[in-house]
C-alpha cells in the first residue's frame, strides 16, 4: 500500500512561522519596524520572494502592516482588542479598578514565581539592565521616564517566565491601568516614605528572581502590587477630597 507523501515544506511557511514566533515570545513588539527586505532576508538566509510571501500572509493575520515609505509594522492586534474594550469598561465603571488590581495581583505574583524558576542569563542580563535604569530613575523629578521603566520592568519579568499568555496579557493588562499607575505614581513621589517603599519592593523582586527563588519572588510581587491597590485607594479619596474642597473654595467665593 502506498503511504501518502507528506506535503513539502514551503519556505515562506517556515519564514512567517519563524516570524510569528517572535511576535509571540515578545522578541517583536507592537510598533517594531521589520528591517528591510533585503537586509531581513540576509540574516534569516532566504531569498526576497519567499520573504516577500510571509510577510504576506503575517499581513492577512493583521500580525503585520506594511507602509509605503515607511515599512513593515508589527501591529498590536493580539492586544488591542482586549485594550480598547476594558479601557472603556473601566471609564464607565469605576469600580472595576478594584478587579484589575486583583487580577494583576494573580498573573504578576505567578509571574514572578515563574521568572525565578526559569530565567536563563540573557534574561538576567536583560533584567539587570531595566532594573538599572528604573533605580536611577528614583532620585529625580522626570516621572515621565520613571513610569516608562516601571512598566518595561515588570513587562520583562512577564517574558522571562516564557509563556507568551502571560507576556501578553500583562502588555494589555498595564496598557488598560496606564493612566491610573501614572496618576498613583505621581501621588507616591510626593510622599518620600511610600517612593522609598516602592522602590525597595522593586529591588525584591529583581533580587529574589536573580536568585531564581521562586518564592521570594512571588512574595515580593505580591507585597508590590498589595501595596499599589492600597495606594490607589488613598490617591483617589485624596483626589475626590481635592476636588470637593475646590468646589466649595469656589461656590464661596
């Protein structure tokens, strides 16, 4: 009886393949621009028009977008749809901030656990790196630049633990609550004592995943994020207070 001959590999599957993967591992991120044809040809070693069919198909995905004179654009398709609509949940829901936290309190504590568990040493070197550039951040007034490093932190963290849900839900995840970190880290740098606290608890958690104590980690993500939920609270009573003292301030005068 004659067996079927397996369907031969085509080039431009394995290249959108390979391709894909980056995307998902976070190696390519939302906004990352692909290098030119000819030089991304070059490193994978294919030729142009198999190239040229991948990025084809990444671009029928919506994985990809190519622009005249711009390039080809890794879109943020596998975030956006879960971005926009929680976004507007929690405009018109206020309370769910509570949920968000709660939620984040989960996948970052597991996140943690499973960085110490299994981060290799380029992701070591790599957390090194963002943690460097977080603690220098700490003893000036760019807030700005501060926030930029907290989240690329603590995204780093989510792609050390290897799982490409966990990687992306938390890019979404800190893409949904962006606006109220910010504000929350605003409110803590103008207390000394709670911006000394967060930046310790940063330092845990970096040094318990270096020292790949899965535990520690965990426990020091947790302590982390506990504390920005209570933070939050006392920033938006203090907000709501502001506010009604305005008002009164200006109904008399």
């Amino acid at each position: 009886m004659n067996q079927p001959r397996p369907a031969p590999v085509r080039i431009a599957d394995v290249i959108a393949g390979d391709l894909e993967s980056r995307i998902l591992e976070g190696s390519l991120k939302p906004g990352d621009r692909l290098p030119p044809e000819r030089e991304l040809a070059a490193q994978l070693g294919v030729s142009r028009p198999p190239l040229r069919e991948a990025i084809q198909k990444l671009v029928s995905k919506g994985l990809v977008v190519t622009r005249h004179g711009v390039g080809t654009i890794v879109t943020d398709r596998l975030e956006a749809t879960f971005v926009d609509s929680w976004q507007e949940m929690l405009k018109a829901h206020p309370t769910l901030q509570s949920d968000m936290l709660e939620f984040r309190h989960i996948l970052e504590g597991h996140a943690a656990f499973l960085a110490a568990e299994r981060a290799t040493d380029a992701d070591i070197e790599r957390l090194d790196a963002l943690y460097e550039a977080l603690e220098s951040t700490y003893d000036s007034d760019d807030l700005k630049t501060n926030i930029d490093h907290d989240v690329a932190f603590h995204q780093a963290i989510a792609e050390t633990t290897h799982n490409a849900m966990i990687g992306h839900l938390t890019a979404s995840l800190l893409r949904v609550i962006h606006g109220h970190v910010s504000g929350n880290l605003v409110h803590l740098h103008a207390r000394p004592q709670q911006w000394k606290k967060i930046r310790a608890q940063h330092r845990a958690i970096w040094k318990s995943i270096r020292a790949h104590d899965a535990e520690a980690a965990s426990r020091a993500a947790r302590t982390h994020i506990e504390f920005v939920r209570v933070s939050m609270v006392e920033s938006a009573t203090a907000e709501r207070r502001r506010n009604s003292a305005l008002r009164r301030l200006g109904e008399s005068a």
